[in-house]
C-alpha cells in the first residue's frame, strides 16, 4: 500500500508595493485604498492621473490578473496614456486589460451578446453621416414633407434622440426642454423617432448612443450577464467621473453591484458639460449610493501660483452643492492675478494684443499665452484686433469667427445686396431656402446672368417671374421670401446700415433655418446678433464687408513679424480649454448676463455649473492670470448699454486681496474707432476700369469680344451686373 504527498513550494512573502517616493501623501492613500467603493476628488492640477496610474500598478502588483481589471476613460487617448504609464511603472504587458472608452468597451461586449439583443453578431456601427440618412429615411417614411422647413431637420433629431438616450429623459420633455417651438410636432417626432429605432434594428446597426443604450439593458435585464461580466472585472476604475451622463452612471453601478470595487476619480468643481448631458449627481451623490464608500481628496496642486490658487479656492467657495476643500500650491509666488475693467470691447482687445506682445518679449512664447472666453463671438472683436496686428493666432474652440458657416451665410446676404454679380454670394444665400438646392440655385443664376447680358442689373431681378420659373413648386414659397429679403436689403436706408441688415437676415427666416438646423442654434443666433452689434460701428456696409475680408485675410497669416512658423497664441473657449494649461490665460468678458450668461441664471443649477467654469477657467493659469471685462457695450450710433462686472469677480474678497486692480490710461493720440486697416488707402474710382484694361494685356482677350467695349462703359453704375 502507498501513499501519495504533494510537497508545496516554498511560500515568499509578497514584497511590499513601493512607488519610489513618486507619490504625495495624499496619492499614497488613494493607492494604497483596498477593496470597496472609493471616492477620489481630484482638484486642478494634483496629480490625478498618476494616483490612477500607480493604483492600477498596485493592484496588480498585489496579484490582480489584468484581464480582471477594466479601466474607463472618455478617449482613446487618454487610455492609451494611462496603460503606458501603468506599463512603465508595472514592468508588464498592459495589453490584456481591458481599457478605452465607454463606447469602446460597449462594443467589445455586445460583439459576444448581440443576440441576446436581437441584433446578429457581425452588427454594424452608424457613423454620424450613416445616421443622418438612416433618420432622414425614417423623416421620409413618416410622410414630412422634404424641404418643410417647421420640421427639424435630420442633425437636429438626431440630437434630440441621443440627449433623451444619455439622460435616459423621455424624448417629449427633451423636445419641450430643448426645442419648445416643435411641440406641437411632439407625436410627429417620437413617431420618426420609433422609425428610426426600426430602421436600424432591420439593417442590424447600432449608432454609438445605441453601443451605451443596449449595454445597460443587457446588464438591467439579463441577470447572468451581469453575474458574468461582474465575475470578469473584478476591479473597476473610472476616470473623470463627473463627466459621466446617466446612462453611463448607471452602467457603471449595475456593472460594480456584483463585487462593490469601484474607484471613480473627478472633480466636481470642475463638472462643467451639463448642457452636454453630464449627470453632476453621479458624482455628488457617490456617498449616498455607496454608504460604505471611503472618499479621498486631492488638493496639492502642481501647476499654479499660491496667488491664482487663492482666487479660484475664493470663487468656487461660493457654490452650496459640492465637496469642500481647498487646493494648495507647491510653487513659489508670482504675481496677483490683475482685474483689468475695460471702457469697451475695442479696449480689451486692444489691452490683450498690447500685453500679449509684452509677454512675448519678456520670454512667454505665443503658444504659452490663451485666451478664454465663454461664447465663442466672445473673441469677435479680438481677432479683428490681432489681425490688424500681425499676431497669428489659432482657435480651439472651433473655426475663427469670419470663417463660421452660419457668419458667412449672413454676410453673402449684405455681399449680394451690395453686388449683384456677386454669384457665390447668392449661391449661398439660394440654398438656404427649403426645397432650393444647388441644381435650382445654378439655373438661378444662368437666368439671372442672362438678364445681366441685356443691360439689367439690380436686384429687382430676382423677383421677375423668368428668373422664378427656374424654381420647383416646393421651393418658390422659401424663393420669394428670400427675394423679398434681399431686395429690401439692397434699398437704402438698410443698405447703408450693416448693423441692421443683419438683424434683418435673422428676422427674415434665417434665425428659424437655425432652429430647425441646429441643436445649438441659441449660440449661433447670439453670435449673429453680437455680429450685428458690431457692424453697427462701420459707416455703411462696404466699409464693413471691405474690413471683413481683408481681416480675413490678415487672421490667415501665419507668421509675424520675427516670429517661428508655428508660433501661435491660442484662443478658445472655456470648455475646449477643459485640461489644459498655459503659463499666461486672459478670461475676457466677465460682465453679467456673458460669463455667467444670462440663460444659464435662469435656476441656481445654472449658476454654480457656471461658477465652475469660472473656476475651470482661472486654474488654467500657471503663473499670470488676467480677469477682463468692458465697462460699456456701445456701438457708435446706438445707446449705450452700462454692463456689471460679472457676480463671480464681484463676489470675490477684498481683504486680503486676491487680485490686483489694473487702470488702462488711454495714449495721448485717441485710438482709431473701428474701420478699415490703418495705412489702406481707399479704393480708386478708376480702379475698376485699369484693372479692365490691364487683365487682357496680362491674360489674353475673352473669345468673341474686344477689349474695352460694354464693360468698361459699365464700369461707373451703380452695382450692375
């Protein structure tokens, strides 16, 4: 008889986790956390990413295999920097963990339980184009008529489906919520919107709100599932917490509720995309879902001065929902931040350009100075002023504001108005019409030419009934009101008046075309009014237009005088500036009813997301800060409009100071009001006849014609064709 005995290997105790003094206290304790919910707030600039970083390291150094851990970000990016550092602290492969975004990971997941969902395996992804044809079929199939303009369009739907899908918000108080002028459509829209949801299910495809939407109902409604992948991830870390929209809130409760450990790491200070669909309660209310959870601060701050840090710890004080703590600086001083209270728009930008240049001479390269603002026609009046200049400058927060599609579509109204032979003007302005498009648009411009080669040449034209036979019954209604629109702008006194011929494009159906077009059509209607503001300071519209196009041209320069190429300053919204930093930052604006803006004051949420973006704005800064604001809003023929600093400087304390008062003292000569570039001189009379005569000596005569002749007879008449 025998006996078998298993000799075990000798057992090693495990060497202790040490991250080689990389680490804070306070990122220690956030590594060091053990199983269980964790809370991490992270303020600006304290190192949350490697807290992150090195507690990913720890768990597996503790012995975590890493197909049990599951890492969410909201990029790619940011993921891929996350496994890279876990790779080079860890010393191991991070392949096998499973990183990316929500969408990313979504989709992983659905590959192995589509038909569970009633989808097939190989399902396809809608891009946003896919999606827009495949709503715009559904449109279609729900019998709105093509080319309607009091039907939202396809982008607008599209829109309205993902905010009600992220929120998990019934659609009807979406629509009543976002756009109120379609409520009478209400049945309409949710029968489109069934439709759409239809035509997707038969082309077994998803878009990415539906990656995020089934997931949830995968882990809401099958059990097993949820059992199965709690078993997977065993640990589960979430980055920028307070980003996350409802849907994505709940995904992460359903998918911890299996084992508990859970580590979310953000900012409520800086949750700042609620108009996005961000769900601040996931963060604020952590504790409440999670009573066992133990929460964590971050609040040594590596980027900034102790004085910035003092201003924004003063502002973000004054919000009643959040976690109260205090950043503190390991930097030495600098200088106080300046409040820099200008006379008028055309002050500040001449104060930012002045002291922009300055910083450049004391060593800060362009690239290293931003300017923030809260609305994007906030940097209007700005990049005229570093045009003029020769500063280059590049905008993060979208197109430079000339270049906006729905600025240029404004402008080709007054072009045409002003020249009739201006074809790419009234192009534009055709298709803007419903049930015009650019087909019609070309048939209605080879007629109108026609007519130019008679003699004819006004804008009267348009309404002739050769010219409005070009256009198709579906279209001529939408034609007729844009003729009208264009005629009244070509007819003085609105002629002359640039200001309130755009007002009149707005009330003249291009603001409706906005709000059927785009979800974020109050931001672009605004933009257009500040627009016509400021054109109200020209003298008549060519004027304007003459300064529109050749600032255009001016901002395209990429090189001044002495600089590098690449060297720019930065001009961007507070939203896109969300993580970055530089070592100058001037927030422009700060008057009431701008930053904060006068819709977000409607309710005392509104409020404090706003207070933190102020915040977000000031703690991009790391070592000089410039709070400005215009005392007056006053185009040179209008009444002037008085505006308050904005409640988030005035709230600031006075003793000790956390800012330094600076006082603009005007030069001895007064500055130019707005007009064309210094140094232009205003164009000839006889300008147009030499260049007539000089084209055919540089390019040849025009086959069938002879030099001079009709044209240079027409030469002098008021706007011909």
């Amino acid at each position: 008889m025998s006996r078998h005995y298993q000799l075990q290997a000798p057992s090693r105790p495990r060497a202790a986790f040490d991250a080689g003094g990389a680490l804070n206290r306070e990122q220690q304790a956030v590594v060091e956390a053990g199983e269980g919910p964790v809370l991490v707030i992270a303020g600006a600039g304290s190192g949350k990413t490697r807290a992150l970083t090195w507690r990913v390291a720890r768990l597996l150094h503790d012995g975590l295999e890493p197909e049990s851990l599951l890492l969410l970000t909201f990029t790619n990016k940011a993921a891929r920097e996350m496994l890279r550092r876990v790779e080079e602290v860890a010393r191991l492969d991070t392949r096998r963990i499973w990183g990316g975004t929500f969408h990313h990971v979504a989709h992983r997941v659905l590959r192995d339980h589509a038909e569970q969902l009633g989808f097939a395996r190989g399902y396809s992804i809608l891009d946003r184009e896919d999606s827009r044809d495949v709503m715009s079929a559904a449109i279609a199939d729900c019998g709105q008529a093509v080319g309607a303009r009091r039907f939202p369009k396809s982008d607008v739907l599209i829109d309205l489906v993902s905010m009600a899908v992220n929120t998990q918000t019934p659609l009807a108080e979406v629509l009543a919520d976002r756009r109120p002028q379609f409520l009478p459509l209400t049945d309409e829209v949710l029968r489109v919107a069934r439709r759409y949801a239809e035509r997707k299910q038969q082309m077994n495809a998803m878009d990415f709100d539906d990656l995020l939407l089934h997931w949830k109902v995968l882990l809401a409604e099958r059990p097993e599932v949820r059992q199965q992948l709690g078993e997977r991830f065993r640990h589960i870390l979430v980055d920028e917490y307070q980003d996350t929209n409802k849907l994505q809130g709940d995904i992460v409760d359903l998918l911890a509720a299996v084992h508990r450990n859970l580590c979310v790491v953000g900012d409520d200070a800086q949750c700042i995309y609620g108009f996005r669909g961000a769900h601040f309660a996931n963060i604020l209310e952590f504790e409440t879902r999670y009573p066992d959870a133990r929460r964590f601060d971050l609040t040594v701050n590596y980027r900034s001065t102790p004085q910035i840090l003092t201003l924004a710890n003063a502002s973000i004080a004054a919000n009643l929902k959040q976690f109260e703590k205090e950043l503190s600086a390991v930097r030495p001083d600098g200088p106080l931040p300046a409040l820099v209270p200008c006379r008028d728009v055309q002050q500040q930008a001449a104060f930012l350009a002045q002291r922009v240049l300055e910083l450049r001479d004391e060593g800060i390269p362009l690239p290293e100075i931003a300017v923030l603002y809260r609305a994007h026609h906030h940097s209007m009046e700005i990049q005229f002023e570093l045009a003029r200049r020769g500063i280059p400058f590049v905008v993060r927060s979208g197109v430079r504001f000339f270049e906006a599609a729905h600025v240029k579509d404004v402008l080709a109204h007054l072009r045409f108005a002003r020249n009739p032979g201006d074809e790419l003007a009234l192009k534009r302005c055709l298709r803007l019409a419903p049930g015009v498009g650019s087909a019609t648009a070309e048939q209605v411009w080879s007629a109108l030419s026609a007519r130019r080669r008679q003699g004819a040449g006004t804008v009267d034209e348009l309404l002739l009934a050769e010219v409005a036979g070009c256009v198709p019954p579906k279209g001529r209604a939408g034609y007729r009101r844009l003729a009208e629109l264009l005629r009244a702008l070509s007819r003085p006194p609105t002629r002359d008046l640039p200001g309130e011929s755009i007002e009149k494009v707005l009330e003249g159906g291009y603001e409706e075309y906005l709000k059927t077009e785009f979800l974020n059509a109050d931001s672009r209607v605004e933009d257009i009014r500040q627009l016509a503001e400021y054109a109200r300071g020209y003298e008549d519209t060519d004027a304007f237009l003459s300064e529109v196009a050749l600032l255009t041209e001016l901002a395209a320069e990429t090189v001044s005088e002495g600089g590098e190429p690449d060297e720019k300053l930065v001009l961007s919204s507070v939203h896109q500036a969300k993580g970055l930093e530089w070592r100058a930052v001037f927030l422009v604006w700060l008057a009431d009813g701008r930053f904060p803006s006068a819709q977000a004051l409607r309710d005392r949420d509104g409020e404090e997301e706003e207070r933190r973006l102020f915040y977000v704005a000031c703690t991009r800064a790391r070592d000089e800060l410039y709070l400005c604001f215009p005392l007056v809003e006053a185009p040179r023929d209008r009444e002037r409009v008085v505006l308050k600093a904005s409640r988030f400087v005035e709230e600031l304390p006075g003793e000790p100071p956390v800012y330094e008062r600076w006082q603009l003292d005007e030069p001895a000569q007064a500055a130019l009001p707005p007009g064309p570039v210094a140094g232009a001189l205003p164009p000839s009379p006889a300008a147009g006849r030499m260049a007539a005569l000089e084209l055919p000596r540089l390019f040849g005569e025009p086959e069938g014609e002879e030099g001079g002749g009709e044209s240079g007879e027409q030469g002098g008449s008021d706007v011909p064709f």
